[in-house]
C-alpha cells in the first residue's frame, strides 16, 4: 500500500486515510487504484465490518485528483479511460459489502466529492466545501455514470446548478439537503464522530447491512446505459480543456473559446 493510503483496523473499523496534506489529499492515480481495491477486497473473515474513509491534515477530505496527472492528455482515449477508471473506483465503494463512512472535513471535491456521494453516510464539518467547479477550472466533464450517481443524491437540478454555476455547497445547505448526516465543529470531532458511527454500526448484524446494501443497490440499476465516449472523448482532446489545464497550474483565468 502506498504511503498516499494509510489504513488501520480497530474494533472491526477500518480507517482509511488520504495522505496527501501538503496537496490537500489530491487524488493519485495509484491511490483511486488502492480505494477500488480495498472496497473490492474487504476481509471475508468479519475482521472489517465498516470502513471510514477521512482526509490527513485536517484541511480537506480530497481536493479532486491531481490536476498535474493531466498534462500527458492527448487522445480521446485518454479521457475516456480516465472517466471509465472514475466509474470503477466509484462502483467498487458502492458494491463494497459493509457500511461506509466519509469522515469529510474541509475542501471535497471533484474525484474526492465523488468518493464521499458513494459512501453510505457523509459526516462533515461546518467547513465543508462540496463540489464539482470543473466548469471554472479545467473545463473537462463528468461521465454519465457519475452524474447519474449525483443526482440520485443531491437531485437533478441541484447537479446542473452546482456543474453550470461551478459553486460549492457548504455545511449548512449540506444537512438540508440530506447530503450529510450529521454536521461536527472540527477535524478532531468528525474524526471521533465518524469512529462513534462506525464502531455502533459494526456492532450490528452484519448480515442485515450486506442485505439492505445490496437490495438498495439493485432498486438504483437502469436497464439501459448511456454511451458517453463521443462527449468524454470531445472534451478531454479539446483547446479548451488544454487551455483550462494550463490556466490552472500556471494561475490564471482560462480563456474559453467553446473548441
């Protein structure tokens, strides 16, 4: 496991740390690659009977991925493939058979955002910045599958108002909305809250959380899917998300031209 993920197992809780503070736990490629795995792969033993996932530093859960990951990005496949890797991360927390916790403290956004929307319950504090201001940063987009997932959570006009205006939700709209569960004053309370709720969760039957997990995710499935490669592929090769890329690592306002 890279240094990027730290995990630890008490009581039947894994912890799971983002541990990249000094870049406000920007997401790696190789930690995307070691969440799906450690949903994927969840002791069959009854060792792990729920999972918090939480931020270092206590400034931000995950800031989205690391934009300089982008600089290679050339091809529609590319883009595609990054939204595709997206999707698998975000179905391996989804179909991950004991309970999830985002312990969110801070910045959450992008990649990270979309994290925390796939756990079952969200634990923030009243410094939570959620969102996606991709329309403001990079100009790329998100896939079908994670709009969709967006806005079984938040509804769709929430999603289209959050993606068009490129804001950022903050605690108290969060609660209202039912996007958190609970709101805590600080990084120290979210992280004794988050370990209080998952070490009473673990103390359930473990047989009814798998079941209600599962049987929720079935009453979510479309039969029909949407083919999304001609979008992802158009604007991942486009002027603008180059421009985007750059105007961000070099900070300066982007100069969109539509192309």
């Amino acid at each position: 496991m890279s240094s990027e993920i730290l995990t630890s197992v008490d009581g039947g809780v894994l912890t799971v740390t983002l541990n990249r503070p000094e870049k406000f736990n920007a997401l790696t490629f190789t930690m995307y690659d070691a969440i799906a795995d450690i949903c994927t792969n969840v002791p069959a033993d009854g060792s792990v009977k729920a999972i918090v996932f939480r931020g270092a530093g206590g400034k931000a859960f995950a800031a989205g991925t690391d934009i300089s990951l982008f600089r290679s990005f050339e091809t529609p496949e590319q883009g595609i493939a990054y939204e595709k890797n997206a999707d698998k991360v975000f179905t391996a927390v989804e179909r991950c058979t004991v309970p999830t916790i985002a312990a969110i403290t801070g910045a959450c956004t992008g990649g990270g955002a979309g994290i925390a929307a796939c756990c079952d319950m969200r634990v923030a504090t009243r410094s939570l910045k959620f969102g996606f201001p991709i329309a403001r940063t990079l100009g790329n987009c998100l896939s079908a599958a994670t709009l969709e997932r967006l806005v079984r959570v938040m509804g769709e006009a929430r999603v289209i108002d959050l993606i068009y205006t490129s804001r950022l939700i903050e605690a108290d709209e969060a609660l209202r909305i039912g996007l958190v569960n609970e709101l805590v004053d600080d990084h120290e309370a979210v992280i004794a809250r988050s370990d209080a709720l998952a070490r009473q969760i673990a103390g359930h039957a473990p047989l009814t959380m798998r079941a209600t997990k599962e049987l929720l995710r079935r009453l979510r499935q479309r039969p029909d899917e949407v083919n999304d490669d001609d979008i992802v592929g158009m604007v991942y090769t486009s002027a603008d998300f180059r421009e985007g890329l750059d105007a961000f690592l070099t900070k300066r306002k982007p100069n969109w031209q539509g192309r």
